[in-house]
C-alpha cells in the first residue's frame, strides 16, 4: 500500500462485505430491491397524494411531504449502487463519483434529521397551542423552514467534502482504494486515509454532534409536552388513540436518531465494520421504507385521499 494526494481518477472498490458469509448474493439483490422499490412506491404515492388533494393542504401534510421527498432521495443515493454491486464482480466507483454520493448523501440524510423535528415541532403547536396553529404554523413559515433545513444540511455536507479533499488515501499497485463498505459513508472513508484525520473526527463531534443534538432536544422537549398534554385529555380513548399515532412517530425518531448516532458519534475502535453497516442499512433503507407508512396508514385523511385517487368518486 502506498499513499496518493490526488485520488480525483483512482477507483474507490467497494467491498461488500456485510453479507460475507450469510445469504447468497441473489437473495440479497432481490430483499434490497424489495425495499428500494417499496420505499420509492410509498414515498411518491405519498407525495402525490399530497400534491393533488386540496383536502391534505395543511402544514402538517406539507411537512409530510417535504420528508417523502428526502427518504426518496436518500434511498435513491445509496441502494441503486449497492444492487448494481451485487451483480457485479468488480464493484468499483471513481473517487469523484464516490466523493458526489458522499456528500448527496449527507444532504439527504441531515434533511431528513432536522425535517422530523420540525414536525415534531408542528405536532407540539397543534396540540399543546392549537388557538395559535394557524398563525404559527402555516404554508409560508413551513416553506421557510424546510428551506432552512436544506440549507443547513448543504452547508454542513460542503464542509466535511471539503475536509475530505486534502487527505492521502492508501492505495494498492493497481491503484485502487479499497473501501470495506457498501457506500461511500464518513467513517469507512476516513478509515483508509493515511492521513492524520483529527480535524475530520473533531468536526464530527463537534458541529455535526450540536447539528443532532438540537434537533433531538428539540424532538424530546416537544413529545414530553405533547404526552403531559395528552394525559389531561378527559376521554380514554382519546388519549390512547393519541398515544398511539405520537407513539409510533416517536419509534421512528428513535430509530433515525439511535442508528445514527450509533455509527458516527462513537469512537471508530468500538463499532465493528459489521455492526456499523448493519447500523447503515437500518437509516439508509429501512427508514425511507417505513416512514410513508407509519406517518400515513394511521391517517384516515391519507387513506381517504388514496381511496379518493384509486377509486374516483362519478358525478351525476
């Protein structure tokens, strides 16, 4: 091995090694395309849903859309490479295309962090000030806010790029980087640079951990005054019908939030590259595919409006 500065026109190869040893490839391919597919057909029926029905106008319903958008995307990064990979012998990438994932994929994935907060956000406002709703949360502040989200999540993305240029990266005699992941994620990348890479490590836990550290502080907070306010409502099946829906939006929070900060705000020596990447499927698969689904089939206006668009309703 030796170490290049430039690695604008090395390979980066892809080692899939998550399924060393367990189920053949083409079982593989097939349960991931499973997912891409299932995440790609309930995200956008979701969102054109949402786009066509004038009854699902609300802020609520905006947000839920801008998150269809985002899971699409951070699916689409990632799992149409790793199924080209699984049929391929050699599953290599150019280091600039390798780079352009990186960083999409952080755009998406950070998105998608600060989005759910917001709705978390929009939850805590319809419910614990719902006099105020209207004025607090409506078409235009939504707008605004998840523009900030995008913005955020591109200035955060184009710094840790930015980072990662100047690094040395290890090389074999034919010139290839050899990457023991199935994209082109932080950790695994800085695990091959032969460069000192403090400063990479340090911008992790330092702006990246206080960019996760408001928004789930901002989540917590706001399902803590949810649930207080909940438990003063004077029906039981309200409270339970209650309980359920911000229930399972909560699991989903947790889950995003817990396999994130599981792969990228421990120390690298105590992850495995196995339980890293079993970690990465959880948010870059599982996630986009489950979200239209616990956000919408609890929701009878979702249901309707999907009701609505397969079956159409004949005027007289």
């Amino acid at each position: 091995m030796v170490c290049i500065t430039n690695a604008s026109h090395t390979p980066v190869f892809l080692l899939v090694e998550l399924w060393r040893g367990g189920p053949p490839k083409s079982l593989l391919f097939l349960m991931f395309l499973t997912v891409y597919m299932g995440a790609m057909v309930g995200n956008l029926t979701l969102v054109l849903l949402l786009s066509q029905d004038s009854r699902l106008s609300t802020p609520m319903y905006y947000l839920l859309r801008g998150l269809s958008i985002v899971d699409t995307g951070l699916a689409t990064v990632t799992l149409p490479q790793l199924l080209a990979h699984l049929v391929s012998a050699q599953p290599a990438v150019p280091a600039v295309r390798c780079l352009m994932q990186f960083f999409f994929f952080y755009v998406f994935g950070v998105t998608d962090t600060l989005v759910v907060a917001v709705m978390a956000l929009d939850r805590y406002v319809a419910i614990c000030d719902p006099l105020h709703y209207p004025v607090v949360m409506n078409q235009q502040v939504c707008a605004r806010l998840l523009a900030s989200c995008w913005a955020v999540s591109v200035i955060h993305s184009l710094l840790h790029a930015g980072l990662l240029l100047p690094l040395q990266w290890a090389v074999d005699n034919e010139g290839a980087v050899y990457l023991p992941h199935f994209f082109c994620d932080h950790r695994p990348l800085l695990k091959t640079s032969c460069s000192d890479t403090h400063i990479n490590e340090l911008a992790i836990f330092l702006e990246g951990g206080l960019l996760m550290l408001g928004p789930c502080a901002l989540i917590l907070l706001s399902y803590a005054r949810i649930a207080a306010t909940i438990l003063r409502l004077p029906s039981a099946a309200g409270r339970r019908r209650a309980f359920s829906t911000c229930g399972s939006h909560l699991t989903m929070v947790t889950f995003l939030y817990g396999t994130i900060i599981w792969v990228y705000f421990q120390p690298s020596s105590q992850n495995s590259q196995e339980q890293d990447m079993a970690a990465a499927v959880m948010y870059t698969a599982i996630t986009p595919l489950a979200n239209p689904f616990v956000y919408s089939l609890r929701n009878k206006d979702v249901k309707g409006a999907l009701h609505r668009l397969l079956v159409p309703q004949v005027t007289p």
